[in-house]
C-alpha cells in the first residue's frame, strides 16, 4: 500500500546449474537472466529453466525488440481498419484499428507477438501514440470525404500500461487535437484483464478520459474476472463480447446463454454491447435476434488498408 495506492508485485524466476561447469559469477547470472526472460516471455509469474538453446531464443527476441524500435522510428508500422456493423440495420458504425507489422526479413508479425513485448520494453507508449495519431487522422479524412460518413467512430486499443500511465489523458488530447477530431468519435477498447487487473490505478484515468469525452469500452469481455459490483462503476460505455463465444454459438447451448446473459448486463447497466469474431450469417442472425447492437468479424468485413477501407465504404 503505497500512498494510498495498491500495488501488486509479481515475480518471474529464472534458474540455472551448476552442471553447465561455470568458471564465473558473471555467467551463472547471464543464464539465469536469460532464463528469467524466457520466464517472463511464458506469460510471467512463473519459473523457467535455463538450457543452452535459450541464447539463441533471447538473442532472436533482443534483435526483435531493437526491429521494433527501428520500425517506430522509420513509420514501418500501418493500421489495419476492421467495420463495426450496426446488426440490426446494417450501417457501418464505425472502424476498430488493428496495428500492423511488416517485418523486413520476416513478413507480417502478428501483434500478438510483439504488443506484450512492447509491453514490457516500454515501447508500447510510442506505439499507442503511433496508433492514436493515424488512426484519428484518418477518421478525420473520412469524415471530410463524405457527410454521409461524419458520424463514423474509430476504436483504438490501448494497453495495461497506458491506462495506469500519468500522460495518457494528455496523449489522447494530443493525438485529438493534432487530427481536429471531436472526442466522441474515438472509442478506446481497454482488455477486461488489462482494466480489473489494475483498477485502483485505472479508475482517475478512465474517469478523466470519460469527462474528456472519448468513449471506453471493454473488450474480450468475459474471459477475465470482472466483478460485477466493480464493473456497474466503472465510467465505461460498451462492453465487447470475446469472440470465443461467438465462435461456438448455437441455438440454446451454454455460448448463447453467456451472450444473452452479457446483453441482459449491458442492458441494465445502460451499455452498449459490441459481438466481436462474427464468422457466419448464422451467428450475425442469432446475435440480432438476441439484441446486439453492433457487431465485428470476418462476416461483415475483414480488417482493410485504409484505402480499402474507402471503398469498402463506398460501396457499402
Ligand atoms: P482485439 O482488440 O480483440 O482485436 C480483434 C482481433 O480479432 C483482431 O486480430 C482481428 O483481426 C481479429 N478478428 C476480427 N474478426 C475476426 C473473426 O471473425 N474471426 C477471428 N477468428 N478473428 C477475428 P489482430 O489484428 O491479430 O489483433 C489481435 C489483438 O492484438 C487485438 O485483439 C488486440 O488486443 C491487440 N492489438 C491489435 N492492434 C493493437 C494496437 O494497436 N494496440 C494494442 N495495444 N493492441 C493491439
Ligand atoms: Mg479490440
Ligand atoms: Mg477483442
């Protein structure tokens, strides 16, 4: 308890023997070190053990994070811009921005492989600001091309650290401001996990982001450990159902009752609901019989440059 303030400290281990035959102090700890980050790279709290073939696999990751680096740099990064469909109409609502990364010598890289590692090396605030800054200047080309399009939203994830950060109300402001774009228009999608792991730390921030006037919503809703007392206070407008349940959704199994439990909460709580994974016309069917407003999967739209996000638009 820190003035007032709870935090949580975790620990990651790493272990190495006797038996590799050290001659120094200094190599035991670089094996252990190395072992230690191979600990944190399983998902952290946890021990790993150190063996030979791990220099190979922390060499490829330090090489990795200095890739990602140069890539911030150089603007190597794009967005990829994903429709959210209002289910019961069929009208475009808005975009969630997807970052993306074309990695010179190794091809695309899924953000699932270097977001935890920008996590963890801090270069996460740089590529938020990155993701922040195009994504609302692109929405505000869009809203300028057509008036039919004024209204579109953009959604941008941000990370367990932005939401507990100091500067991220003035690093919104910023990439607003720099776009001329009106804060209800962006939408920030915050992880379950990412937001009820840190609440005492996250609540000023999403408060003053909500008086700012963004919206917030929670996404892959349901895979983490909400409390619902905690979750009916939290400042926040939409819930994102994980698309686990929508993957395996069917007429009256234990996935739709979930769904319909969750649309039943958003409802009371007098927050939106967003269906996410959308595969199949089946599942857009049953999701708008049930409620859902809006939806997102590769049914309706798949994530696309912006360009092709243009026409997408138009055409739609
Ligand atoms: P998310 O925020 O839940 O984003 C949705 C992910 O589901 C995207 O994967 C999207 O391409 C994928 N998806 C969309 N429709 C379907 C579908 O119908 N079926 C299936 N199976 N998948 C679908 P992507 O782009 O690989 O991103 C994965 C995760 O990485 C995102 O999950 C988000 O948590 C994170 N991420 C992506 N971009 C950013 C970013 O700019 N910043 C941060 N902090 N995280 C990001
Ligand atoms: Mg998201
Ligand atoms: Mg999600």
């Amino acid at each position: 308890d820190v003035a007032g303030q709870a935090l949580y400290a975790g620990v990651s281990i790493g272990i190495t023997f006797s038996r590799f035959g050290y001659t120094s102090p200094d190599e035991v700890l670089r094996d252990a070190d190395t072992a230690m980050y191979q600990a944190k790279a399983l998902g952290k709290g946890r021990y790993a053990l150190f063996e030979p073939g791990l220099h190979a696999a922390v060499t490829q990751r330090v090489q990795l994070e200095s890739d990602l680096r140069r890539a911030l740099a150089d603007s190597a990064l794009t967005l990829a811009y994903q429709p959210q469909i209002e289910l019961a109409t069929g009208r475009a609502g808005g975009f969630e921005a997807l970052v993306r990364w074309q990695h010179p010598q190794q091809g695309a890289i899924r953000p699932e492989a270097f977001i935890p590692m920008a996590e963890e090396t801090g270069l996460i605030t740089l590529l938020s600001d990155f993701v922040l800054h195009s994504a609302c200047a692109q929405l505000v080309r869009w809203h300028r091309m057509n008036p039919a399009w004024a209204e579109l939203t953009v959604s941008v994830n941000l990370s367990g650290h932005d939401i507990i950060s100091r500067g991220v109300v003035g690093r919104v402001t910023a990439a607003l401001t720099a776009a001329g774009l009106a804060p209800r228009h962006l939408v920030l999608e915050l992880t379950e996990d990412a937001v009820m792991t840190r609440l005492d730390a996250a609540t000023a921030n999403l408060q003053a982001l909500r008086a700012l006037g963004v919206q917030l919503s929670v996404d892959d809703f349901g895979t983490g450990y909400s409390s619902l007392a905690r979750l009916a206070r939290l400042p926040i407008d939409s819930l994102k159902i994980d698309r686990s349940f929508v993957h395996d959704l069917a007429e009256g199994n234990l996935e739709a009752a979930v769904v319909q439990a969750v649309l039943t909460l958003g409802s009371a709580l007098g927050k939106q609901v967003v269906a996410e994974g959308i595969e199949t016309l089946g599942q857009a069917d049953q999701l708008r019989r049930m409620g859902c407003s809006f939806g997102q999967g590769f049914h309706l739209g798949r994530p696309l440059s912006a360009a092709e996000a243009t026409a997408w638009l138009v055409k739609h």
